[in-house]
C-alpha cells in the first residue's frame, strides 16, 4: 500500500485529533502546515488552535478521527466515548500499540455505529511525526483503508498494508521488541568496551560499518555516548510494548528470553524513577555515573506524572486532571506484571519494599530449584 505520488489529498477536509502528546501533537502540526483543517481533543485543555471542550464536538466537527493514546485502557475508553457521536460518515483512525484483542474490541465498537475503523500503528519518533514522515502498518475492511488512506498519507512516507485488524498490532509489537532488544545489546557493549579502555567513539565507528548497524543505533548510538536521554520514545511506554509481548508470548506458551531480558531492565529504569526518559536510558545501569545524590537503592515512586508523550485517555470525558502531558498517569509495572502473571497491561507498583536489584533473577532461581 506504497503511496502513489499523485494521490489527493482532502485538505479542505476537518481532521480530528486525539491526544497532544509528542506524536499526537507533531501530526497535529504537520497536518496544519499541510494546509488540513485541524481540530484536537486532549484530557485538560491546551492553548491551541481549534482546541474543542469533548470527544463528542469532535465528532460532530470531523468526518476524520486520529486517536493517538498510549494504552489499551485509554483506547478502549476513548472509542466508547466516541460511539456516542458516531455515525456512517465517520472514520476513526487507531494508533496506539496495543494488544490485538484490544484492537479488534475498539474496531467492534466503531463499527457497531455504522463508522469505519483503520487500524493505523505507526513507527517514528517525535521528528517523524513533525515532518509527516511515519510509516503505517495498517489493517482494516477495503472500504476503511480506502477511504483512510488520504489520511494517512499526509502524514507518512510509506504505508505497509498487514491484514485484518489486530495483525497490524502483532507486527508493530513484535518489531518493538527488536528495537528494545538492540538498544539493551549496545548498552551492554558500550560497557564492555568501556571495560576494556577503549574510547567509546571507537565502537560507534566499528558499528557503522558493520552490518548489524540500524536506523536505531544511528539514531541512539550519538545520544547514548552523550548521556542524552530526552524522549523519543519513552521508558514507559516501550515498557508497556514489551509487557504486551511478554503477555502474547505467555498465551502462545513461548519463552522470550531476549525480551524478558530487556523488559526487566526497562523495569528497572522504572524503578529509579526514569519512565519519561528515553528507552536508552538503559544505559544509565552500564555507564551511570554516580552525583551527590547517588543511592545504591532504587526507590519505588509514587506514580510518576506522564511527560508530553502519547497520553491516556481516562473513562470520563468531562474529566481535566488527568492525561495531560505532564499528567499522564503512569505505567509503574509490579514484579508480577513484569514476569508476565498480571491480566494488565498498565499494573501500578505497589507501594511496598522498594525493588532490590537481582530480585528477578532471585525469584527465577527459587522457582527452577523447587524453593518456596
């Protein structure tokens, strides 16, 4: 579904865009610069253009519906607030990464009222969004991706038709967990290489030409050198990917050794209080260099207020304290939730004994030589 150079695009057409977190207001943007008539809905009010007081005005101003939250909870919720309003003219555009069983529920939802439904997840990070350069992997009926389409378009450089809905879902997950499995492998080189005496930039010079070298380790690889974690791509959030993995691998009976491997220190990163940093803040753990403040103890945090990224999307519509950018509630996983037992995807730490490091691997042991 590569997009022909000379398709048109509706700009005279009111899109509606739901949640202003980094991805969700960089399209937001881009599609006004592209001439797009754009109207947003966010949990508290913004000062921004054609900023409307419900999901419901919403849908009474746009045709077109993007809905960018970070969770299955909040997607699941924004769609049944919608349903209200909705009706054959309606298109609602899903882009969120969540479980497949959630993707397909919202897609009931929507269709129930006579609207169609594009399931739309999305790689790129803040800048793709900002300049309309997203790729989709979409799912959906032949009349929804048709009429969809023109949609995304403006805001992509490619779109990859997958299948029915929820399919797009299982690829956007399982290519995240490449992602977070390739950037917790460099942290771990960086410190071996660290460990050996040998200048960092040695081995970013090594890997760029080396044929395992990404788009990811091109991007991460500078920043991770330069202790610079400001999010991309949050912890949170690739957290909340892998958890989603962990719990597809659990009802497939599947061991995945190198994504639970990458979940726990992601976890971690959690622990220490580093959920709005980027995902490449796993480094912190191999190259950390301890301040004043340096504790040997990670602390378990009450939970942490959501930075501007993709945001939750609470049960009530009228509600405004929570799901800002700032306020997005977080996604604090509980040892359970991390070994994969909890049924959620978003379980909050309990507020207990903080989390000591090797716990996981403790526990692991105890179970495999018949401990209690």
């Amino acid at each position: 579904m590569e997009r022909p150079a000379s398709a048109t695009q509706p700009k005279h057409t009111n899109i509606g865009v739901v949640g202003l977190g980094i991805i969700g207001r960089g399209i937001a943007g881009h599609l006004r610069r592209k001439g797009f008539s754009v109207f947003v809905w966010n949990r508290s009010p913004r000062p921004v253009p054609n900023f409307v007081g419900s999901l419901g005005e919403l849908a009474g101003l746009c045709n077109y519906i993007q809905i960018f939250v970070s969770d299955d909870d909040a997607l699941l919720q924004t769609v049944e607030q919608l349903s209200e309003k909705l009706t054959s003219r309606h298109v609602v555009l899903a882009h969120s990464t969540v479980a497949p069983d959630s993707m397909r529920a919202a897609a009931e939802t929507v269709e129930r009222r006579g609207a169609r439904f594009v399931e739309a997840c999305f790689t790129g990070s803040k800048g793709a969004a900002e300049q309309g350069e997203l790729v989709y992997y979409v799912g959906g009926t032949d009349e929804a991706l048709r009429e969809g389409r023109l949609i995304l378009e403006a805001s992509s450089k490619e779109i990859l038709h997958i299948g029915p809905v929820g399919q797009a879902s299982a690829i956007k997950v399982a290519t995240n967990m490449v992602s977070a499995a390739s950037v917790q492998a460099t942290a771990e080189a960086l410190a071996l290489v660290q460990a050996e005496g040998l200048p960092l930039e040695k081995f970013v010079e090594a890997m760029r030409v080396n044929a395992s070298y990404s788009a990811t380790l091109a991007m991460k690889l500078p920043k991770m050198i330069g202790r610079d974690f400001a999010p991309h791509f949050s912890v949170k959030h690739m957290l909340k990917d892998v958890q989603i993995a962990s719990q597809i691998a659990l009802s497939h009976y599947l061991d995945l050794g190198v994504t639970a491997a990458a979940r726990d220190q992601l976890f971690e990163q959690m622990q220490w209080g580093h959920g709005d940093d980027d995902y490449s803040a796993v480094l912190r753990k191999y190259l950390h260099e301890p301040g004043p403040g340096f504790s040997e103890e990670p602390q378990i945090q009450e939970p942490l207020e959501q930075s501007d990224a993709e945001e939750s999307i609470a049960a009530s519509a009228g509600a405004e304290t929570q799901n800002v950018e700032p306020q997005e509630a977080a996604l604090v996983a509980s040892p359970e939730s991390v070994l994969g037992f909890s049924g959620t995807m978003n379980a909050t730490a309990p507020p207990a004994t903080p989390l000591r490091r090797g716990f996981l691997k403790q526990l692991l042991s105890r179970f495999s030589s018949g401990e209690e």
